[in-house]
C-alpha cells in the first residue's frame, strides 16, 4: 500500500461489511480511501480523508478526480494518516470503552 496513490474500495452489489480493516490500514498508509457509501466506509472516512460514493460511475469521478487533483490527494492522504493514529490506536479505544476519552471532534460525513 506504502507506493500507492489512493485506495479504492468498492464492494460487489449486496455484500456489506462490518469494518472494513483495510480501510484502517490504508489511512495508515497515508493514502486518500474512494469507498462505497454504505457498511463499515461509512463509520471511517471522515472529511477530508476521502469520499464517499453512492454509485460506480461517483466512484470513477473521484477517481478522475484525483488524479487531476494531486494537491488534493496528497492532502487527504496526510489527513487519513492522522486520523488513523488518532482514531485507530487501542489505547484510545480503552479509554472510550470506559467513559475517559473526550470527543475528538471530528466532523462525519453524513448525507
């Protein structure tokens, strides 16, 4: 994942996901995440560490998307890094469980 660009994930039609670990592991990586906007993408991809498609031909788009917009994507990619550190390390989730951990303050994506 470390010499790519951008992480697409998409899933056949009917299938869901739960949590998708590659996700995880892609904005760990540093890189931008195109997913569909259903399942598991949705609960990981916060603004501005990817998007959010509806429909394949969404999907393409921001994939053209991307590559005319490098600034963008590295950008994004940057911003999926820290979320991943500050969202997905286990100590953080330790202290949500029992009720220690502030609010990150992150803004969702929502429809």
């Amino acid at each position: 994942m470390a010499q790519g660009n951008v992480f697409w994930y998409h899933l056949p039609e009917g299938y869901e996901d739960q949590g998708p670990k590659v996700i995880m592991e892609a904005q760990a990586s540093g890189l931008a995440v195109v997913a569909d906007n259903h399942s598991g993408a949705k609960d990981r991809i916060v603004k501005m560490t990817g998007l959010l498609c509806d429909t394949f031909d969404e999907h393409l788009e921001a994939l053209k998307m991307y590559a005319k917009r490098w600034d963008r994507l590295k950008h994004e990619g940057e911003e999926a890094r820290y979320h991943a550190k500050k969202e997905y390390d286990p100590q953080n989730w330790i202290e949500e469980i029992i009720g220690e951990r502030k609010d990150t303050g992150e803004e969702r994506i929502t429809e």
